[in-house]
C-alpha cells in the first residue's frame, strides 16, 4: 500500500471520523441496549446505531405500514423498523432460529410495542418469503444468508409494492467487497447483488456508507 501524503491522510482521517460521529449520532435506549446484549451473548452482530437510524427512516419515508424482515436476530433492526413505521404498522419477522425470535419478542414488548405489531415466522427465508402477498409490503429489509442474497432480491421486487424499498445490510463485507484479494463465495454474491441493482430498470438505488454498509433501492411503478 502506497504511503499516503500530509493532505490524503487528513482526509482519510476526517472521513473515518465523520464516519463514526454518523454512526453514533442517535442515542439509543434501554431497549435496544438489552436487545444489543443478548446478540451478543448469542455471538449475533446486530445492525449499528448509524444503520438502523437509516432504516427507521426508510420506514417512516415510506409510511411504512406493512415490513418484511429477513432475520430477525434479537430484535435490534425490528425496533428500529418499528419505530420508523406507522402506528397500525405490522412487521414480519422471518428467522431460523426461534430462541432468538424469543429474544426479539421480549425487546419490542420492552419498547412498548403491542404484541400485535409484529409477527413473527421461524424457519428458513427461502422457505418462508414464497408464502407472503405479493406487492403487500412498502419496505423489504434483508439480513440474512449472503449466498442467497440474489434470491432475497427477486422475492423482494414480488413483495414490494410500486414505490417501495428494498434495503440489505451488511454489503461492504468489513471491506472485502472492494478488496481486489481472492474472496469467498459469499463476496463475490454479493458484488453481484451489487451490479444488478444497480442495473436494474426496475430499481432507483444508493448505497450508504454506514454500519457494514447499506444498499437501498425503490421498486419503480
């Protein structure tokens, strides 16, 4: 790696600061502190502050009053969804591992939340999206298997409504999606998630550089 001069370096430096200020910019609250807690006790590395500031935005921008989740983990990215949606809001949270599920269940209730705002579904994404309504949601969250990401797209443009949002976390892959070394396989899915949203006619996308990264994109009408 070549050296950097004075001037790149600052850059570099103020980027990298800027970065953390955006990512710690909204305080969170005992809810999601203990929701944090258990995903860590489960070795689960829940979406950072910064990334679920974004996704509470998402949701309320679209007025958000049906969501799709794929991984639910401990609740972290849930409460955050629910917050951004509309107060008859339901979110449908799809995930392998029903302990976990368990832990989510207790962290919305913890945040106020009515039990009959979420519904949750065990079992495997690709086995669980193909029974959801078609065009019945305004946003489609994606957190789960890298390898069947392309998967997660093609269900999300059937679920979403015109005008709604597909979002994945985790794209930049702690940096080994722009890093020219051999990758596994799930990199390499994923700079192929990449490329066809960003190519898609049907899609308007960006991808926000926070958290591990997030790739957004509206379904065109």
């Amino acid at each position: 790696m070549r050296q950097l001069r004075g001037q790149e370096r600052a850059i570099t430096a103020n980027r990298q600061t800027n970065w953390a200020f955006a990512d710690a910019y909204v305080a969170e609250d005992e809810a999601l502190h203990w929701a944090r807690d258990r995903a860590r006790e489960a070795g689960l590395r829940a979406v950072s502050p910064g990334t679920g500031a974004a996704l509470r935005l998402l949701a309320a921008t679209a007025d958000a009053k049906a969501v799709a989740e794929i991984g639910t983990g401990t609740g972290v990215s849930g409460i955050y969804l629910l917050d951004g949606m509309r107060p008859d809001g339901v979110l449908t949270t799809v995930d392998p591992e029903p302990e976990w599920q368990q832990f989510a269940r207790e962290a919305f209730r913890a945040a106020g939340y009515a039990a009959n705002r979420s519904r949750f579904i065990p079992g495997p994404a690709l086995d669980v999206l193909p029974r959801l309504a078609d065009g019945g949601y305004d946003l489609v969250f994606c957190d789960g298997d890298r390898l069947e990401c392309m998967d997660y797209l093609a269900e999300s443009l059937r679920l979403l409504r015109p005008g709604g949002i597909v979002v994945f976390e985790g794209v930049f892959a702690d940096g080994r999606t722009v890093d020219s070394a051999a990758q596994p396989a799930e990199v390499l899915r994923l700079r192929e998630l990449l490329r066809e949203v960003r190519e898609s006619h049907r899609l308007v996308p960006t991808l926000l550089p926070v958290g591990d990264g997030l790739l957004c994109a509206v379904r065109r009408g």
